[in-house]
C-alpha cells in the first residue's frame, strides 16, 4: 500500500499512525435502497422508490477520476479505513437540492433554525423589486437545468395566523426577474392548493400567465396549528421540463407538467432551486414551523 507522508516524522505518534491519503470510492450511477415512498404518484402510474445518491462500495489507492480525495488519519487497524471512508461519504453524495439558507434576509427573528426545523414568521420582503411586501423563504442550491432525475421535498408543516390569506408556500425557480416562477405553489384564502406557473417569452413581464393545474384540490391547508406532511416530487427530463406532484396528508392534491419556450427571445432556463416558506402580497401576522426540511433524490420505476 502506498503511503504519501505530510511531513509529521517519527514523533509519538509514528509507531500507531500514519498519515495517507485514501480514495472513497463514488458509482456512477444511483443505487436502489427499496424504500417506498408513496405506493402511487400521478406520473403514468409510476411506484417512487428512494433511491441513495451513491454507496461507498470500497476504498482504494489510486485508481481512476472517479476516487475522491479524502485526508485522514490511519491507525493501523482495516476497520479505521471503512470508518474514514464512511465519513467522507456525506460529502462526496452531497445533494445541493437538500442544502438550504435564508434567502434575500429577513427582519430579525424571522427565521430561525433548529436541526432540520426550520421557523418562519412576518418579515418584509428584502428582495429588490415586485410587488410582494412580505417574504420569509429559504432557498437551495442550484442544478442545471439539463440535470436529468427525479427529486422529493417532504416536511410536516404547521402553521397559526391571520386566516383567510393568499402566501406561497413553495417555489420551483429559474432565477428570472418579473413573471411568476416555473411553479408556485399557493395557499389559496380559502386553504386550497393552486400551482401557478407562468412561461417568460421576453423580457420583463412579458409572460404566459397560467397554471400547471387548474383543478382545485381536495385537501386544505389551513392556519390551525395541525401538522401536515407536505411532499413535492419534481421529476426533471433533462431538456429543461419537469413533472410535478403535490401531495397533502398522502393524498394527491395536484399534478402538471413545465415546459419553458423555446421562441426567439424566451427566456432560456440555466439552473433550478427550490424555495420554501411564506411568500405573500400584503402582510399578515403568522408562524410557521416547517419540520424536518428533506429533499431526496429518488427512481421512479415502472
């Protein structure tokens, strides 16, 4: 086995430890751990099942393009190896679609976090421009828009405040300026699910105004204090599209499909990012606690 040295010498620790630089091992491709998440989405009848982003397999020395390097320090013991390994894991299968923080600022207090619970309450809307004077939201990192796969946003929400209030809840962005987002999911006045989404055919607000779904959805969401489970799957085709279900409680709430222009002058999709939070015209006193904020990749199978 080859050992590169970092210049520690033969000091105390040079009869148990060396110091190497060790390869993890990352697949290609996604591997399968059964997990089922819903028995049925409304994408052609497809089962959602979790998919890991990868499993270490093994460890090695070098190798090929693929190995990850990872600094650590070796006892002379195999089972250290895989421990060391093990660990740099989270970081080599790093979803950035699970990775979340505070978007725009908010007022002091506003949002606060605890684990994977993230708080929401009033705050104005400290990004420039719009109409929106209230905004509380956290947002992801970014994926190309030409990523191909099929992702899960779950939490359980619960929610006191003013009723009888219109607030987006969720949003699939492009980054654009002026126009609705791809998808914006709403929290009508009357607690019903609406999927708003428009197409930027230029600049500005030169938009398709529409809707990815235009029925009304069975469940509500109303400002009682009730813990909801709230899940998104966003399935992308690689081609700048994506499929979209809503679930509430379980139950499919809405589904639709994205597809952006392709005239001369459309606005052209880079990269996508998921928002999460409250996101309203006019402001209103609420509290929000969204628990155990994931975001998942998954495989649909047939």
């Amino acid at each position: 086995m080859r050992e590169r040295s970092l210049g520690l010498g033969n000091g105390a620790y040079g009869g148990w430890a060396t110091v190497v630089l060790i390869l993890c091992y990352k697949p290609n491709s996604a591997t399968n751990s059964n997990g089922v998440v819903a028995d049925r989405a409304d994408l052609d009848g497809h089962k959602i099942n979790q998919g890991a982003l990868g499993r270490i397999s093994r460890c090695d020395m070098l190798d090929s393009k693929q190995y990850c390097w990872s600094g650590v320090l070796m006892f002379r013991f195999a089972f250290v190896v895989g421990f060391a390994c093990a660990l740099f894991a989270s970081s080599v299968d790093a979803n950035p679609l699970d990775k979340w923080r505070i978007s725009c600022g908010v007022d002091k207090g506003s949002i606060t976090k605890k684990g994977r619970t993230w708080t929401f309450k009033t705050s104005s809307n400290h990004c420039p421009g719009g109409i929106f004077t209230q905004r509380a939201e956290i947002y992801t990192d970014k994926v190309s828009a030409t990523h191909r796969g099929a992702y899960l946003f779950t939490s359980r929400v619960s929610m006191t405040g003013e009723k009888g209030q219109k607030f987006g809840l969720f949003q699939i962005h492009d980054g654009r300026h002026g126009c609705a987002p791809p998808l914006k999911i709403d929290v009508t006045k009357s607690g019903h699910l609406a999927l708003i989404s428009d197409i930027k055919t230029g600049p500005g607000e030169s938009c398709i105004r529409g809707k990815l779904s235009t029925a009304k959805s069975p469940g509500r969401f109303v400002l009682d204090g009730k813990e909801r489970e709230v899940k998104v799957l966003v399935v992308f085709d690689g081609e700048g599209n994506f499929d979209t279900t809503i679930w509430l409680d379980n139950k499919v709430q809405a589904t639709g499909r994205y597809e952006f222009s392709k005239s001369a002058g459309a606005f052209q999709p880079e990269k996508y990012f998921f928002k999460h939070g409250v996101y309203s015209q006019y402001p209103f006193r609420y509290e929000m606690v969204s628990r155990d904020v994931r975001v998942k990749r998954v495989k649909i199978s047939n």
